[in-house]
C-alpha cells in the first residue's frame, strides 16, 4: 500500500533526490522503517524502469491516452507491471490480485476493470507459471 502511495507522489511531484525522498517517506510511515524494506525495493525498481513500464501501459490502454490515465491507477499499474514484468520471485496472479484490490481501495468502481484489462493482457506475455514463484 505505501508503494503505491509513494508512486502516486513521485508522479504528482518529482524529486530532485530520489533515494532521500524515499527514505523520507518510508521512514514516516506507522511501522519501523525496516518493515517497509520490500516496499522500498519495489518502489526503486518501478521508478529504474518506468520507461519500459510506461511502454507497456500504453501499448495496452487501447482507447486511452496515457496522460488521461487516473494518477493512483498509473501508480498501482506501475507497481504491478514491475513485479509481472521484472520480479520472478512474485507470483504474476499474486501481483494482479493485489493491483486490483489497491484499485478498489485506492481509485473507483471503474478502475477494477481498466486495472485488470490491461494486467491480463500483459500476463498473456509472461513466460513463468501465473501462480508460483520462480526460485
């Protein structure tokens, strides 16, 4: 959850150091910092490859332009195509089930469906089994 956020505020708002306005986010949060350590990891490598990710969100929202895509629905996409796209160690059906609950929690009625629509098209491309990790 506090990826996402953290996402949804980098794209609001760019920061001139990202490793220190990670580490100020994360050290701000309800739990000690620690316990936010894989969520760091995801945000990082999100952001590393955000072109790629981007691509991959654009080649898929058909009918949309890519500026027009709701900021905390762009922030749950990204995190999820990084872990579909970039992490072996996440089963890909654990990171669209967990994009789409982040949708409810986080956007509209709507953004269940435009979220899973474009994860299931991208998980069509993954060549790992959907529901286990990779060792």
């Amino acid at each position: 959850m506090a990826a996402v956020q953290f996402l949804y505020q980098w794209e609001a708002n760019k920061p001139d150091e990202l490793l220190d306005s990670v580490s100020t986010f994360f050290s701000n949060q309800e739990e000690n910092r620690d316990y936010y350590s894989f969520g760091e990891s995801l945000v990082l490598g999100a952001i590393e490859n955000i072109s790629e990710i981007d691509e991959a969100i654009s080649k898929q929202a058909k009918n949309w332009k890519f500026d027009r895509i709701a900021k905390v629905d762009l922030a749950v996409l990204r995190l999820a195509l990084y872990e579909l796209l970039f992490r072996d160690d996440i089963p890909p059906i654990v990171s669209i089930n967990e994009a789409i609950d982040l949708g409810k929690t986080f956007s509209n009625l709507e953004s269940k469906r435009f979220i899973n629509g474009i994860l299931d098209e991208v998980k069509k491309s993954i060549q790992r089994p959907l529901r286990k990790a990779n060792d």
